[in-house]
C-alpha cells in the first residue's frame, strides 16, 4: 500500500494549476484545511492535508493528482480514518495575471478505516476554489471540495468528507 502511495505521488510530479493563470505547464502544491466526516457519529471535523501537482495544457485546462489524508473522527468510541489517492481533471478561468477561479472533478482511490476493519474503493470528488498568483511562481489557492461515500456500507459504513483548505502553489 505504502508503494501505491509512493507511486502516485511521483506520478503526481510527472502529471503537474499554473501559478499564474495565464501559463501552461507544471506545478506542485500543498494544502492544509479543515475536514468534516458526515455520516460518522454526526459530524466530526479535524485537520487534512493534500500534496500534489499537476499539468496544464493550455490555460483553461488541465490535470492534478494528489494523496490526501482526511485525519480522524470518532464514531461512538471507534476511530475513523481516511486518505487516498486523487487524479482529477480541472478546469481554470483567470480573471487576470493575479486572481483566477477554478474547478475540478475526478476519483479518489480511498482507504477508510474503522476500528479493526477497512475499505479501499474508488470513488467520486469534485470541487471549486481560487488562486491569487504573487508572481509568475508562486500563488496561494483556496478551495472546498467534496469525496463522496467513502468506505462501504457493510463492512466500515460510508461517510461523505468535505475539506476546506489554504495552500500554496509553486509553478515550474
């Protein structure tokens, strides 16, 4: 498993959001949020991360892969987790040389775990967010996205996890 990951990410290096809205080309990035576990115990929030990096083909257009880690929630003493890998296609309309918006939908090859037992099955994300380019390298990102159901619903349950996250860019 820990070789999968390993190879996403450096198929995420291979497959690199422009840092300057105008540009095509590859790029790296990191973000940091808040995620929020549906369907566990209620709704259960704690700390995600996402890494990756992606390509565009022209500025309109492109594709990301990323590994991300959900944290943990707690569904009636049982700790839940999740993580996986993304491969998704985004679409981007910069406003000007600074501020751009974008979205992106893809699949998300998830792990979750409860308790004693897991799930790893591919499943559906998709989300929107914006940049703001400080030069034609570096930009900052905001976005929220979604991953719906992940898990299975007879073995771990299936919770939808939303994660709202702050980043940086960095464009080749």
């Amino acid at each position: 498993m820990v070789g999968k990951k390993i190879a996403v990410l450096l198929a995420a290096t291979a497959l690199s959001i422009p840092a300057y809205a105008a540009d095509k080309g590859w790029y790296l990035f990191g973000d940091v949020g808040q995620t929020n576990f549906k369907d566990v115990g209620g709704n259960d929030t704690d700390i995600g991360i996402r890494l990756g990096g992606g390509y565009m083909f022209m500025k309109y257009f492109g594709v990301e892969a990323s590994y991300v880690d959900f944290g943990k929630a707690t569904n009636s003493g049982v700790d839940v987790t999740a993580s996986g890998e993304v491969v998704n296609a985004i679409g981007v309309y910069p406003f000007n040389n600074q501020w751009s918006a974008f979205a992106r939908a893809g699949l998300i090859n998830a792990t979750l775990k409860a308790g004693g037992t897991s799930s790893t099955d591919v499943k559906a994300t998709y989300g929107v967010g914006g940049a703001f380019n400080f030069n034609r390298n570096l930009a900052l990102r905001a976005s929220y996205d979604i991953y719906s159901k992940l898990g299975d619903s007879g073995r771990t349950g299936e919770t939808d996890v939303d994660m709202l996250s702050v980043g940086l860019q960095y464009k080749f």
